[in-house]
C-alpha cells in the first residue's frame, strides 16, 4: 500500500509541494472549496484544492475521486485514471466513483491518437473493474492488457513469440510461464472482455491449436479454469481468432465423438471445454442433455455448457416474443436483415450505467438498436417514466438486445421488429430520436433520415451518428483490399482476412483505423464486410439537416476536447464550417462516425 501511496502524493503533484497554509485544513474542507471553485468555473484552482484534500487524505475515496473527475474534465483522462481506479479500490460499491471512471476509460479507449498513461493501472482495481457489470469492460481492455503485458511471465512469452515464433511462445506458455495460466486477471479479462492485442491473440491461437492436436485439455495442459476463459473469450469475440485445416477437422472429429457420447447417455469431460474453445456449445447435436442425462464430469466444462444453454435458450424465447411492427422494405433491407441475423452486432457484455438525465414523461424512437447496447444506455439515460420504443430490422440482434435489457433491470423499454422505411404510417411521434450507424447502411439515407423526421414532435432532438469519409479512408483501402481479393463475408473468409492483416501483408492502416472493432467477428464484419456503406462529409450533412428542416445542435465530443479544437479555429460549436476545418486538420477525429444531435424547431404560429 505504501507504493500506492507514495504514487498517488506523486500524482496529485504533492510531494514536494509545501501545503501552502493549507497544512492546517481538513481534506474535507480542501474539496468542498474545489467544488465551490468549480461552481465558479475556476477548474485551475479547483485541482489545487482536490490535490490538498489527497495529500491530507491519501485514503479517502471522495478525495481521489474528486480529483479524477477534475482532472478529466480538463480534458486529461490518462491522469484521471489512476486516482479514479484508487478511489474503486477503496469504494468499490460508490456509483459515483464508478460512474466517473467509466467516463474516463472510455475517453483512454477511444481519444484519437491515444492517452499516455502516467502509470500502470492496479491489478486490484483492474479485478473489481471486471466483477462490476455497470461498467463497461471493453473500455478498460487496454487498460488490462498495459498491467498483463508487466508481468513477468507474459512478457517473457511475448519476447519468446517475437524472437524465436509461435512455437516457442506457447512452448514458454505451457512450461517456464505456466504460472500466467493461473493469473487472476488473465483469466477474468479473457472470460470478461474481448481481447484487444494482436500479440496476445497470436499467442493464444497458437497455445489452443497445441492444447487440440496434443490433448492437452485431457492432461498435463492449462488448468481447467484457463482453459473455459479461453473458451469465454472465443464465445465473446464469436470464434474469429483463425485456425488451420488440421484444427477444423480435429474439431469436427471431436463434435462427432461428443454427439456420440451423448446419445448413448455416456458421461463427458473437459472435451466439451475443447470444443467449446472453437464453436458454441449449444451447437453440438444433444447439447441439450449436457449436465441432464449427460453427466459432465469436469466442474468448468458443466459450468461453461450450462451458462450456453442457457443463454441460447433465453434469447429463442425472447425472440419468439418480439412483435413484428412492419415488413422489410426492399434488397437492400432485406441484405442488412441477412448480415445482422448472421452476425448481430455490437455483441457487448456489459455496460457503463449513466446516470438519468430526465425526469419525465418522454418519448423516445431508437431506429436500428441492433443488439441493444445503445437502447440499454437509453433505457437508464431517458429515467424510468420515458417510454422508449427501439426497433431493428434482425430478430437475432432484437433478442440478444431483450435479453440484456432483462439482465439490467430495465421496464422502460420495447423492442419491435420495423423497417425505418415502414414507419411512416406509424401513428405516434417521439421527443427524441436516435439513430446512430443505421442510416448510412441504407440504399437512400437521406429518405431514411426523411421518415425519422415525419415522426419527430415539434422541437423534438434527434442524435444522428454518420460514417466519415474523410476519417474512413484507411477503412475504403481495407474494403478495396477485400472486393481485390475476392474474399467472402463468410465467418472463414473474415477470419483469413485477418490473419493476413495481423501478419502485415494487407495494408497495416487499417488495423490502426480499426482499433477496437477489429477483434471479433461480427465488429469486422460490420466494419470491412458489410453490404452497404454510404460515407458522409460535413458540407453533406448541413445540406441534409437544410433540406429536412432540422437544427444542427452539437457533436457528441468530451466537452473540454470540443472547447480545445474549436480554439484552434476560433469557432463556435453549432458552426458547421468550423468543424469541418477541423477535421480537415485532424481527418481521423471521427474515426468512430460523427455523432450529433439536431432539433425539429418548433411550429409557427
Ligand atoms: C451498425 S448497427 C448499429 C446498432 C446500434 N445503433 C448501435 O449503435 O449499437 C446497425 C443496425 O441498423 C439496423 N438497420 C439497418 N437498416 C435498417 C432499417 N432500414 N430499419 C431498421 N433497422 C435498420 C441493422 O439491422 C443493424 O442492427
């Protein structure tokens, strides 16, 4: 704790810093005059204060709390996230605290250009992070992967994987380094995340093709618990990590074997977590036996089929529930319902929880949820008396997005089948409007964003996010690089893809472009493979705003980033052309999509 310690004084800028007649304060009174400095927009003086109120109270949650948040509001998130990750470890149920490190973690995840970290982040923060699902995991990814990448025992295999290969690597793995089997948070981040590092990709590839071909899962192999958050992490990033000829058909030979077994009642064992490893349990002929008149003898494996027949049970039901409001409208629908019903997508796992923004009746569309991670934010952003409708074209996305909204709680919300075309003759008419990443997927966007408009109320808000064309081009090369090829959407053509993008032999750039949304199957396919892509610019969406009738309002950008960029050019934030010379200056600022909100102005008398 002493280091800890030490590092956060170091932090808050406070050890060789005199208390300068503060000494006598109490660290409550020190924040209270930070708050009161904030209130009168002095942010400089208010970080004074929060790091006093530290530096008397090195151990209190509220005092490194306060000043993570100050320091992410002035736009420094990679500093914020160690006070904030300290405050967890000392409050870890304080929803304050959790939401403000959520905040921050997703500005490390997603600022372009990346966020130096001051420090490593703590293992033992790291773990509550992992065990509380109204945080969002994936935004901690990197995070996990800084403190993993520092342990010995990973290291030394990664050293081994880029000095002497793959081979060597995983030999490291399984020998010298096993002890890296047993790790905590290795096993929470791969069962809790999808895994973000290439290398660490390559390694775990390489260490799942030995553990088949050699039996290793049978004896003398990773312990039991590894082996099913491996098979967690494949589940999660829905088998994308590629594999051989030899591996497809040791599986299909091991898929046979188990069916056979489990119809003669036959009891099994930690070949389920094998298989589990390359396909989804619930696949196997007469998975659904599995821990009824199938006995399964291995403790993780029963756990891991138990958890998958569960899941696919739920969402079959829930699918079956979800009512259908109108037909698909057209080929091109009918191509995005096929992509999505394959491959639904975001497959998220958990969320940060925002607090309530609203405290009324409201009525909210969200148009495309797709797997409801969007729809689920709004469900706890709009509170508990807004009516929330959200709509998809696919019924596999509308039921993996029913299920976590179950799993959270959530009563505000309604899922509906409904093409955007079809909602036209829809009676009712919304407050607010979202749509983020579905226009662009449309044969005509604009006719698309036309009919949202009709059933948005006078002075109704919508959030619209587009693709950037300017921001994207690493991403056309990629598409182009793909269509030369001739490689199909399929789950094999992706995972070939990939391989030969990890192995650098397609253009690296796209990998850079594509950071977070490259790591499982349906994020590529949305990303490289997807059946339709319109790409926007800034002049083409003041057209569209004009031609509709509707306001622009703001993007959706860390307020102190927005405040930053537009000092940069002397502009204001609802001038289009401002923002447009700022993103010719910085083309990969909306790397992600432009997001932004826009209004319906009121009816004239
Ligand atoms: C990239 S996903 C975005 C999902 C969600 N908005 C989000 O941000 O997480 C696009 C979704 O839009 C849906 N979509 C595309 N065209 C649509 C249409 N015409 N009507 C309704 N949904 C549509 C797709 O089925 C897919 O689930």
């Amino acid at each position: 704790m002493a280091s800890i310690r030490s590092s956060l004084l170091d932090l808050a800028g406070a050890r060789n810093r005199a208390p300068s007649g503060t000494d006598t304060l109490q660290a409550d009174e020190a924040r209270r005059r930070g708050q009161h400095a904030l209130t009168q927009g002095k942010r400089a003086e208010a970080l004074d204060w929060f790091r006093q109120a530290v530096l008397l109270a090195p151990d209190s949650a509220a005092a490194l709390r306060d000043l993570g948040r100050c320091l992410a509001e002035d736009g420094r998130p990679g500093e914020a996230t160690a006070p904030l990750m300290a405050a967890l470890e000392r409050a870890p149920k304080d929803a304050e605290t959790v939401r403000a490190l959520g905040a921050v973690a997703q500005m490390v995840a997603t600022r372009q250009g990346g966020v130096d970290l001051p420090r490593l982040p703590s293992v033992h923060a790291l773990l509550e992070v992992l065990d509380n699902d109204r945080l969002d995991h994936g935004h901690f990814a990197m995070l996990c992967i800084a403190a993993l990448r520092a342990m010995p025992g990973l290291a030394s295999a990664l050293a081994a994987l880029a000095r002497e290969g793959l081979d060597a690597a995983v030999t490291r793995l399984l020998g010298e380094s096993a002890g890296m089997l047993r790790d905590p948070l290795l096993i929470h981040y791969l069962a809790r995340t999808v895994n973000l590092d290439p290398d660490l990709e390559r390694l775990l590839t390489g260490l799942r093709r030995r553990v088949l071909s050699d039996g290793l899962y049978r004896r003398n192999g990773p312990p039991p618990a590894f082996l099913a958050a491996m098979a967690r992490q494949c589940r999660n990033n829905e088998y994308v990590w590629y594999e051989d000829e030899a591996e497809t058909e040791a599986v299909a030979a091991l898929a046979e074997d188990l069916a056979a077994r489990i119809a003669a009642n036959r009891k099994v064992g930690a070949e389920v977590s094998a298989y589990a490893l390359y396909r989804p349990v619930e696949t196997l002929p007469g998975a659904q036996s599995l821990g009824r008149r199938t006995p399964v003898t291995d403790a993780e494996a029963r756990r891991l089929a138990a958890e998958a027949l569960k899941t696919a049970a739920e969402e079959r039901r829930l699918e079956r529930e979800i009512p259908t409001m109108t037909p698909l409208s057209g080929a091109i629908s009918a191509a995005v319902a096929r992509q999505y019903e394959e491959n639904p997508y975001p497959r998220w796992l958990s969320l940060t929880i925002p607090s309530p923004q609203w405290d009324r009746e409201v009525d909210v569309l969200i148009a495309g949820c797709g797997t409801g991670k969007q729809a689920v934010t709004a469900g706890f952003a709009y509170g508990a008396r807004a009516r929330i409708l959200a709509i998809d074209l696919s019924r596999a996305s509308l039921a993996y997005a029913a299920r976590m909204a179950r799993h959270y709680g959530l009563a505000n919300l309604r899922f509906a089948q409904a093409d955007i075309l079809g909602l036209e003759g829809l009676e009712r008419s919304f407050d607010v409007i979202e749509c983020v990443g579905v226009l662009h997927h449309m044969a005509d966007p604009l006719e698309g964003w036309r009919v949202l408009a009709s059933r948005l109320k006078p002075g109704g808000l919508m959030r619209i996010g587009l693709y950037s064309e300017r921001a994207r081009q690493p991403i056309v090369a990629g598409r182009a690089a793909i269509a030369e090829r001739g490689i199909p959407p399929t789950e094999a053509g992706i995972r070939r893809f990939r391989r030969d993008v990890l192995a650098g032999t397609v253009p690296l750039g796209v990998l850079a472009a594509a950071s977070s949304d490259f790591f499982a199957l349906s994020d590529t396919r949305d990303l490289l493979f997807h059946v339709m892509e319109h790409r926007f610019t800034i002049p083409r969406i003041a057209e569209c705003l004009a031609t509709l009738g509707l306001e622009f309002g703001e993007f959706s950008l860390p307020r102190a980033d927005a405040d930053r960029l537009l000092a940069e050019v002397g502009g204001e934030p609802g001038d289009l052309e401002a923002w447009d010379e700022i993103e010719r200056r910085h083309p990969q600022l909306f790397r992600g999509m432009y997001q932004f909100t826009c209004r319906k102005p009121e009816m004239r008398r």
